[in-house]
C-alpha cells in the first residue's frame, strides 16, 4: 500500500537511555570509539572543564612526630636540615624514643651530613638514656660519630660508652666490636673494652659465630690501632694466626661508583709520564690497607722500577733500640714510598672538607707506618681539562715532593 504523499513515514526508535553501541569498537553514534573526530572531540571536552581543586595540603606536623615522619620519607633529602633541626627543638622529651633518634642517626650516617647539632642532641640522648638502651641500640646512635668524623662535645659521651661496654661486651659480641670501630675512627679507644674483645675466651667465642669474618677483620684493624696509636697499651693483643686482611680491595663506596672516579685518568696520566714500571694500582700493603696508586724512589728522589723493590715496608713498624741511630733502617731499605690518595667527592661529609672517618683512617695508619702521602683532591682534578693538562698537574705534584724521573712518555 502506497502512502500518501506529504505524509511522514516512520520513524526510527531513538536509543533508550543507556543503550549499548552495535558493535565493539564503536560509539554510540556510529564512529570508531578511537577514532580521530571522537578523540579530538573528548580532547575538547576535557580542555573545557573546570581544572580540578588541589588535594588539602597535609598538616606540618611538629616535634618527635614531624622528626619521625621525615625521617621515613625516602626523598628527605631534598628538604632543608633545618626541619630536622626546629623539630628536634619542639619535640618533648617523650617524644623522643629510641626508634626516632636510631632513625636519626642512620640518615645523618647514610647521607654523611655533618650537622653538630643533631650529632650533639643524638650524644645527650646516649647519656641521658644510658640505663634504658641496649648495646644494639648504641651501636646505631654511636654509628655517625665514627662515620662523620665527629667527637661530640658531650663531657659525658665517652665515660658513658664505657659503662655500656663494661655492662653489656659479653651479651652482645657483634655490637661491643661495632662501637669499638666507631670510636676507633674517632682515635678514643678505652683500654678496658679492648682488653675484653681481644681475651682469648671472647676470641674463641666470636669462631664459631656466622659472622666470625667480619669480626676478626674489625678485631685486626683493633689491634693495628693499638699497634700504632696506643704504645700505652699492655694488655692482650689479636694472635698472629687470627689476623686476615683489613680492607683487601678497594671499598664498596668506590666500586659502586668507579664510573666518576679519577681513577682510570689519572693511572693513565702515570703511565704516560712515569711508564708502566714504575707505579702499582690497587695495591695492598700490609696489614692490609688497599692503596690508589704506590710509587717507590731513591733516597736522592729517584723514581724506581716496582718490580726491583719491595713495595711494602715492614709491618709492624721496625722499632730501633735506644742508642741507636734511625739510619741503620735507612741503610737496610734506603728507598721511600709514596702513596698517591685519591680524595673523590664521596670521601667527605656532604658539604664540608671533612674526610669521612674510615678515609682519615686509612691515610692516618699509613703515615704511622712510614709511607709519605701525596693526597690528590677532587676539586684539583675536576679542574684538568683533557689528559695533557693532568699530565702536567701530576708532574708537578711528584716533583713538589722531590721526585725525579727518566725522559717522559706520550
């Protein structure tokens, strides 16, 4: 049947309220969900409505919390220290427990900020809480101390590790010798705990421990601290058989950042100026500290082949007997030995000139035992620009020192 003209056919049925679209892939209007008019239209729509509001801004929180709460933040180190310090100086006295200033002490430790108010308020937390804290607990307060370089102003700090020590040495063994490394950087070694950690029945004891390794390296470079800072000291020492090496290769800090080491340029700067004869990388010397590079020269100053000298000197140190004179050593081994040390930006605490404690460590005991230092900073070998220039600060350096060498290479 033919419908009149002019009258309107039907309809389609419009979409009811929640339709789905025909098939996947398409809008409800026909168009491709990802096509390009419907992702420009959404663009539009998105750029038309009103920005969201910003979340509400966090309280501040203040005192031991605010301390607390930074100090569990994985990126604080992009906040002042001011913080740290006003909130250490609003928190109560409650407030401030053991698990907030252990926090405390391993962030100062972990990021090397030598900051004396904080390291002082960690001391006159030790001493005030003294009866209350475990020796586990003060191996970590005791921690930045070594770590930073840092003898607290505390009267108090130093008779009150040696009560903890003189209480708690035999209960736990790993923590009494953990303190004793930290106040071995700090050059404060109390005679009384070394003569317990170095007793033949604390010796066998540590043997027969998982940890009986690092213990007896920490013990060796004990007794190289007494050898060499202590000639007061009487009471026992570490056996022969029980001493291994301190510090056989360079530290973990170091490898994990050979990338921005000087290292590499400056070992070919001294194989171009001297030859490869005449220095040694990476060399351990006993009693076992690994060294950047080593040279040996004459007494007029002459640099020597490595390979015709014994790169290590005696250790312990010879010891002459009174009456006679120290030439009788020079006569036996007339040649010196010089160490060049490499001071890295990362052998400081943060934002200072302060070597850390193990780095003064080192180069202390390896002046005790009669190498001559020639430390090479950071700053003096940024500032060489290209290998020809380092060349010539090198040799400046070794002849400062009165050092002498054959026709150069390169």
């Amino acid at each position: 049947m033919r419908r009149p003209r002019g009258e309107p056919g039907p309809r389609a049925p419009r979409p009811t309220e929640g339709a789905t679209c025909a098939g996947p892939g398409e809008s409800c209007r026909g168009f491709p969900s990802d096509g390009p008019l419907v992702c420009a239209l959404e663009q539009e729509r998105r750029l038309r409505l009103p920005p969201k509001p910003p979340p509400p801004l966090q309280p501040l929180l203040r005192g031991g919390q605010g301390l607390e709460a930074a100090l569990s933040c994985p990126r604080f180190l992009r906040y002042p220290r001011q913080h740290l310090i006003s909130s250490l100086a609003e928190a109560r006295p409650e407030e401030l427990t053991p698990h907030v200033m252990v926090l405390l002490a391993q962030h100062l430790a972990r990021h090397r900020l030598r900051e004396p108010q904080l390291l002082e308020a960690i001391a006159h937390f030790l001493v005030v809480q003294e009866t209350q804290l475990s020796s586990k607990v003060v191996q970590k307060l005791v921690l930045p101390f070594g770590r930073l370089n840092y003898l607290p102003l505390e009267q108090q700090f130093m008779p009150c590790l040696e009560r903890i020590l003189a209480r708690e040495a035999g209960v736990a063994p790993l923590a009494t010798v953990n303190i004793l490394m930290s106040l071995c950087q700090l050059r404060c070694l109390p005679f009384r705990a070394l003569h317990f950690v170095f007793s033949p029945g604390f010796i066998n004891y540590i043997s027969g421990t998982p940890h009986a390794l690092i213990v007896r390296r920490y013990l060796s470079l004990l007794d190289t601290a007494v050898e060499l800072e202590l000639p007061g000291y009487r009471g026992p020492r570490l056996p022969r058989r029980q001493q291994v090496p301190i510090f056989p290769q360079p530290l973990i800090t170091d490898r994990a950042r050979c990338k921005y080491s000087h290292k590499d340029i400056v070992a070919e700067g001294l194989r171009q100026l001297l030859g490869e004869e005449k220095y040694r990388q990476d060399l351990t010397v006993p009693p076992g500290y690994c060294t950047d590079f080593l040279l040996c020269a004459s007494s007029s100053g002459a640099v020597l082949p490595v390979r015709t000298q014994d790169p290590f000197l005696p250790y312990p140190p010879r010891s002459c007997p009174q009456g006679q004179a120290a030439s009788s050593a020079t006569t036996r081994d007339p040649a010196q030995r010089v160490v060049l040390v490499l001071r890295e930006r990362w052998h400081f605490c943060r934002d200072g000139r302060v070597l850390l404690g193990s780095r003064a460590l080192r180069e202390r005991h390896l002046g005790l035992m009669g190498y001559q230092l020639l430390p090479l900073p950071f700053e003096e070998l940024e500032s060489q620009r290209g290998l020809p220039q380092l060349k010539s600060y090198l040799r400046q350096k070794l002849q400062a020192l009165g050092l002498r060498w054959g026709p150069e290479g390169g």
